[in-house]
C-alpha cells in the first residue's frame, strides 16, 4: 500500500498507518475465487496540495459525504466502514463476495 500510495499520489503514508478493512471476492457459481481485492485505509495528515499529479493519474479530492455519482459503486459503503475503522469504531475486517 506504501508503493502504490506513493507512486501514483507521491505522499509517504507508512506501512503501520494502513489499516486492513475488507476483502472483496469475486466468485464463480462454485464458489471458486476468481479475483480478490484487499481494501486498506489511512489517514493522511498533510495538506491537499501534498499530492502530486502524475501525466497519467488525475487526483481529486472530496469530502467523504460527497462521493461522485461517477466514482466506483462499492465507494459509497467502503469509506463510512474505512471512516469507521480509522476511528478506532470499525467492525471486524469483512469478507464481502459477489
């Protein structure tokens, strides 16, 4: 999470900073596992500006109340339950399968 963090938004968050929070598992009929993505979280601390764009990755900041109806579906639960979690609130690390 450190490298991919760093490499498309330059901010150094540290490895003890990302918090696990959910699995999502895309299933066959069979439930065989056919993808899986690991959800973590952090906090940053700094300022917006920290970030730097690169030519090929866009970065946008909203307030965590105001998701665009364009960004990725599973967004609108995962960050009140990321929210939740970094409060120290979360519930267990959840296994979500579809």
């Amino acid at each position: 999470m450190m490298r991919e963090c760093f490499e498309e938004t330059s901010l150094k968050i540290g490895a003890r900073d990302w918090l696990p929070i959910a699995t999502i598992n895309e299933t066959t009929d069979k439930d065989d596992v056919l993808s899986q993505v690991e959800i973590y979280a952090a906090r940053y601390n700094g300022i917006t500006t920290d970030a730097i764009q690169s030519d090929h990755e866009r970065i946008e900041w909203f307030p965590y109340s105001a998701v665009p109806d364009n960004a990725i579906s599973n967004l609108q639960f995962l960050i009140p339950m990321a929210r939740e979690h970094l409060k120290g609130h979360g519930s267990k690390h959840i296994v979500i399968t579809y």
